[in-house]
C-alpha cells in the first residue's frame, strides 16, 4: 500500500500537539483538537460503510468542517471530491452523476475518535475541471502527486515555516485554495485562518486579528482590498508574502500591491491537473513584468511545435509540462487523457515562450477558455444555457478585457424568427442555470453572427471580442 497524505498531516498534528492549527472569526482548533474532529469523520464514514478506495464527494463551505472531511475523508483511505459550492443544482447534478460517488457529505458533526491514517489503495483526489465540451470532467491525482505538489507550495515557493498564519480566503473546494491555501500550511505545520467568504472588510480584519503572514488570492482579491476605503501598510503590516493564482495577475496590479503595501506578489501558474509547476519562489527576488517566472524545482518544461519538435527561445509554441504533481488521468474519460498526456508530459494547450534562463511568458490560448476572476468558463457551455432559451436561434460566448477580473464573458445571440427577447432577460435566464462565476453580464442580439464559408462563426468578428 501506498503513503496516504492523511498520514503526513497525523505525523504534523501529533508533533504540534496544542498549537494553533484552524482558525476563524470567533474560534480556534489546536492540531490535536481538528485531528481529533478528523478522526469523527472518519469513524462516521466508516460505520456509514466508507471503505479504502471509495470515493466521498464533499459539498460543503470554507470552514473547519471542510478541513475535517478532507482530512477524515483521507484517514480512512477514501478518494475525496470536494463539490464547489458556486455550482449550479444542475451543474451538481452532472459532476455526482459522472463521479458516482459512494457517500456525499453535507454536514459535519463535532464528533471526535483517535483514528490513524491507514495505507493508501486509491487515489487521493478527483477535482473538476470543465472539458473542451463543458461537461465535467474530473482529475484523478495520486497521494504521491499530491505530497509532490504541496511539498514544493510550503517549500521552495512559498517558502513557509510552523510560525506562519496564512489566510484562507480563497473556495477550498478550488485547486488553489485546497492546495496553497490549506494543504501546504498544514503540510508545514502552520496555522489556517479560515474565511466563509472573501470581502475586502472581512479579509483585513481577519489579517489583523490573526497576525495572517502569507496571503493567497486570485487578482480580483488583491484589486478590491487595495481599493478598501481608508487602506493602510498598517493593516497589512503581518504579511510578509501574497501569492496570485488560478489567473493571471497583471504585472501593473502586482507593482501597486507592492507599492502600497511593500508586500510582494509572487505570481505563477497552475492548473487543476498540475497543480503549480511555475512560479516565481519566495526566495528568489527576480521578477520579470511579462513572465510568469521559470519551472519550480523538479519540473520541466518545453515550448513545442505542432510537429512536436522542442522549440528554441523566445519561440511561439504549445506549453508542455512534466510534473511529479501531474494527474493520473481524466476519470473515465481515456479519450481526453490521451489527448494531454504524452510520453509523461502534460499538453496545456496553452500558447507560450522561453527566454534564454527559462523564464516563461503565455502568449495566448490554443484552448478556448475565459478565465473569469481566477475560474474557468468554457463558452460552449455558455452557449449551451443560451440555447436553452425558446427565442435563441444561435450563439456565440467569448471573454472580453475586464480591468478588475481579467475577462468578462460577453454573449452575443441571434433570435429565431418571429421570436422576441432582451439581453436582460437572457442575462437572467442563464443566471438561473448556470454558477455565478459563468454566467453572461451582458448579451447583445445581432440580426446575425459572423460566419465562414463552411458555416462556423467567426467570433474573432464579432463587434467587442
């Protein structure tokens, strides 16, 4: 049997015994009392029937339950799926259906047992990520892929140590935050300021009542609390590091967070399947505008071209990746794994280049992707919902340049005949069936989509994209 994660943290949690290990506005777990909270879970899910190898879908918030389940769900052997809690019914519905999980936990009870980690038979995680189609599509990740990523987090990128508080703010449920914001500080030995949900107010007062030494955020986070009434270095005055992911973090943003607060941002880039394989590091003072910094260590990294031939630097090609964080494999979907998987190295499908010492710019996206304030949203999925409505004969999605969240998704529709409906009313049509983060804030009707001869739209012509 292999290493099971869950035991690291045991191995942590009988080490830091009465030290602070979870905490939140009006409370505080040590690492003795969230282990033992752990080990309820899990002797619940095991008297509910919950074996090694079982997958348990997790849909709960930000919060030491969360932090429980994972952690329970991880002693007992269990694969663990933590649910986003910004899907829709409808988008929920898809992810269990596909994943067909054993046991879904909603709810978590102060209930403690000592309960030790037993080997690991399985996977450690499925975590979903939208597939060029907009179904879901889960990433199964080994214990040792997971060890792999949050060793590198806690070590050479964030560079943490036991004394550290960080801020957890951002949905644990997200790659980023389940891994940089929880599962390395705990990895390490530091504490977990928990936050339900991320306001400006809310984050620097739990900055300043926990002493918070690293945050992690998307740049929508970073934008708002600069843009806090009344924000001074004195309210940031604990931190010591900021981290971006899950979207790009423009370079004008990082220098004012740095000019404001004197605090850096250490940008990188990720993914659901490899976790962080490049980043600036916490130790390594270099910073370069247009990068997204070089392959952290153990990583490796090729600029490609469409005849899979290794590119020179500075070249425009396909961004591939080998990562001991990488996944094992898309869940029941052999099709899609194949297309990214090659010989060990994940395609990203991302368009980038490398200078001459390795650093990394992303030039573009061979994937059709909007990345909206740290989330992916596939159009197709979009346009889906879009078509869904009686009046919309055709439809088109694409992310246009927001300042605050990176992209915007716009729509852009053409109504059937004889039919009759506002952008307004579509807006609120696709609110109602699609997570908050996806939805079109606005949907402009044309007489007609721009098309090709063969009849594709053409959304390059479409007026704003």
């Amino acid at each position: 049997m292999g290493e099971n994660f869950g035991g690291l943290l045991d191995a942590v949690a009988r080490r830091r015994g009465d030290a602070a290990a979870i905490l939140w506005d009006d409370g505080a777990l040590s690492w003795r009392e969230i282990e033992l909270r752990a080990g309820g879970v899990a002797r619940r899910l095991s008297r509910q029937g919950v074996r090694a190898g079982d997958t348990v879908a997790l849909q709960l918030p930000n919060g030491w339950e969360f932090v429980a389940a994972v952690w329970g769900a991880l002693k007992v052997g269990a694969v663990v799926c933590p649910i986003n809690p910004l899907l829709s019914g409808e988008e929920r519905r898809k992810v269990l259906e596909h994943l067909d999980p054993a046991l879904v936990v909603e709810e978590v009870r102060e209930e403690e047992a000592v309960w030790d980690s037993v080997g690991a038979t399985g996977p450690a995680l499925v975590l979903y990520t939208s597939g060029s189609t907009g179904e879901p599509k889960g990433a199964v990740l080994s214990h040792a892929a997971l060890r792999a990523a949050n060793e590198s987090w806690a070590g050479p990128v964030m560079g943490l140590v036991p004394g550290d508080i960080v801020l957890a703010a951002l949905p644990l449920a997200h790659s980023f935050g389940l891994n940089g914001a929880l599962l390395a500080p705990l990895l390490t030995g530091a504490a977990v300021a928990v936050l339900g949900r991320f306001t400006p107010e809310a984050a620097l007062r739990a900055i300043s009542r926990h002493h918070v030494t690293v945050l992690p955020a998307v740049g929508t986070m970073f934008q708002r609390i600069l843009e806090a009434p009344g924000l001074s270095r004195d309210d940031l005055g604990s931190l010591r590091l900021a981290l971006s992911g899950a979207a790009p973090c423009p370079w004008e943003l990082a220098r004012q967070w740095k000019e404001r607060t004197g605090v850096r941002i250490l940008r990188g880039y990720g993914m659901t399947e490899l976790f962080r394989p490049i980043s600036y590091l916490a130790g390594d003072p270099m910073d370069r505008p247009e990068s997204i910094g070089r392959a952290v260590p153990g990583v490796e990294v090729r600029i490609m071209s469409e005849e899979k031939r290794a590119l020179g630097a500075g070249e425009i090609g396909e961004l591939w990746i080998r990562t001991p964080a990488a996944l094992d494999a898309y869940l029941r979907a052999p099709e899609e794994t194949k297309a990214v998987i090659e010989d060990g190295w994940f395609r990203t499908g991302d368009l980038a280049t490398m200078s001459a010492d390795d650093f990394v710019t992303i030039v573009g996206r061979k994937k059709d992707l909007i990345l909206r304030g740290g989330y992916s949203v596939v159009p197709g999925e979009v346009e889906a919902a879009l078509l869904g409505h009686p009046a919309v004969a055709e439809a088109a999605v694409v992310g246009v340049a927001h300042g605050e969240l990176g992209e915007e998704i716009a729509a852009f529709v053409a109504l059937r005949p004889g039919m009759r409906a506002t952008g307004e009313e579509l807006v609120a049509f696709c609110r109602d069936r699609l997570a908050s983060f996806k939805y079109p804030r606005q949907v402009s009707i044309v007489a007609d989509l721009p098309k090709s001869a063969t009849g594709k739209i053409l959304k390059s012509r479409l007026p704003q994209a």
